[in-house]
C-alpha cells in the first residue's frame, strides 16, 4: 500500500469525483481510477458504489476513511519530529468552538504570533463534540473546549471559568429589577441550538430545577443571537465575555434573578497524550495555561 493511494483515495472521498480528483491531484483520471482499484484488491473490499450522483463511500470506505486520514497525519507529524526542534516555523493547528475563537483567541495569538512570526496558524471551529473528535484524529494540535471530556488518550488542562449572563435589549423594564426565577418558564428566549454544549448545560442546570426554558428562537451564530436581542426579540444567555462590550456601551442589558444557581463554564485544554508538540506549539500551550483564572 503506497501513500499516494491514501492521498487519492481521501481527495476522492473530498470530491465524491474522480475527474475532479484528478485535476486537484494534477494526475490523470486513470491514474486515480488505478490507485483506488490497488487499494480495493489489497484490502478485498470495495471502497466506493459508483452512482449516477459519483462516487460514495462503502461502509467499508468509512471505516477506512478514519485510517487513512490518521495514517498520512501520524506522517506529518513524523516530519515534524524529525525536523530541528528549536525551529521557529512549523504549523499550530488548534480546534475551538466559536464564542471561544472570538473572545479568548485573539489576544493569545497576537502574543504567539510576535514570538513565533514564521508559525503558520490554523484554527478550525466546532462544537465541543467536535473539537474533541478532531484532536483524537489527529487533525489539530490543541483543542479547547467547553463541556467535560474525559478520554483515556487525552491530557486535559483546566484554563477558566466563565459566568454565563442573561441579557436583554437596551433599557429592558426588567434589567433593574431581579426577576424570580420561575418567570424564566415565561420570558421568550433566543439559546444556542442543538447540538451545542452550551446549550447542553442551561438544559440540564433547568431540567434539575424543574424549570422549563421559553425557547423562541434558536441560532448557531454568536453575533445573530445578539442581534436578535438587541432588536427586542428575546433574552439570551451568553457568556459573559461574549457580551462585556455591549454591555459597557448599552447596547444590551444584564438581567438578575432571585437565589437562582451561579452559572459559568469552563474552558479546557485538551491534546492527545501520545501527540508530539514542536517547541513552538508547546509554547502556546504554557502561555494558555498560565490563563487559569475565572472571567
């Protein structure tokens, strides 16, 4: 089994196309058509069901799409390790949900950045769920997440926690008064939707108080969401962070509740055990670990 099959077989699987795969490739189409062939004979299974829609993966395709993208990454990382350690190039791929991409990353890049000018940095966003899947394939480096992992491979390092606010638009009736808690089951709400770790946490912090949530609108957009309240059309929580210069500017309104729980998430670190860090990726990882404090 040579790489260039894995590489063929991926971009195939990326294009759901031969023709195309080829031309990304800058091989021939027999060329591609051959590689996958070689691959179903050494492995006595097909990979792909041509269709009259391309090319789709078998379920056998699926499994071994996962082995493929692990091998070719366990090979670049292999470079890398056997690259000058002390160089200050390479690559820093790192997995991150949204709101933490927006409010925590930037300034720690700047600083990674005026450190390591020739790193090239990558960061690719997603759910939690996601995040961590992408650091056990091997896809980024360093993932930060906001729900609770607990896997064997992973090392986990503890960085913040962070309060979660109920906001409102601008001058609410509401926002100098403290609201009872039950009134939450009445005030129309705009959350994260599903699947979100965030939004996995109000469910169950209100499920455990027998409090069901208005939920008016849902959207996968930071900015959206506050937008919409801003206009007028519901309340939000949000990480506090999220909203601290909307907040100072009166753009939005924080609203308080009676002896209802404090809320807050966490952010983590996580990265594979066994995953080989250059030095400067694991400079980034100390300079967000000196990051542990509440926000």
């Amino acid at each position: 089994m040579e790489l260039v099959h894995l590489r063929t077989f991926l971009q195939v699987v990326a294009t759901a196309n031969a023709s195309r795969a080829a031309e990304t490739l800058a091989i021939s189409q027999p060329a591609v058509t051959q590689h996958i062939r070689s691959l179903e004979g050494e492995l006595s299974v097909r990979l792909f069901d041509r269709t009259g829609r391309g090319l789709t993966l078998t379920p056998a395709g699926v499994t071994f799409q996962r082995y493929a993208q692990n091998t070719l990454a366990l090979l670049e990382e292999s470079r890398q390790v056997l690259a000058d350690e002390e160089t200050r190039g390479g690559s820093l791929v790192i997995g991150a949900g949204v709101t933490t991409s927006i409010c925590f990353l930037p300034r720690k890049l700047m600083a990674f950045r005026h450190r390591f000018p020739a790193v090239d940095v990558t960061v690719r966003t997603g759910s939690s769920r996601e995040v961590t899947t992408m650091v056990l394939d091997r896809l980024v480096e360093i993932g930060l997440v906001t729900s609770p992992i607990e896997h064997a491979q992973l090392e986990s390092t503890e960085l913040f926690r962070e309060a979660i606010v109920l906001v409102s638009r601008p001058h609410d009736p509401l926002a100098n008064k403290r609201i009872a808690l039950e009134r939450l089951a009445e005030l129309p709400l705009i959350l994260f939707r599903h699947p979100s770790g965030f939004r996995d946490y109000l469910d169950q912090i209100f499920s455990s108080l027998s409090i069901r949530l208005n939920v008016k609108m849902e959207s996968d957009s930071l900015e959206a969401i506050k937008g919409f309240v801003g206009a007028g059309l519901g309340l939000a929580f949000l990480p506090r962070a999220a909203v601290r210069s909307e907040l100072a500017a009166g753009m939005l309104s924080k609203l308080r509740w009676k002896n209802g729980p404090r809320l807050e998430r966490t952010t983590t670190m996580i990265r594979r055990r066994d995953k080989y860090l250059s030095k400067p990726q694991r400079v980034f990882t100390q300079m967000l670990a000196r990051h542990v404090t509440t926000i």
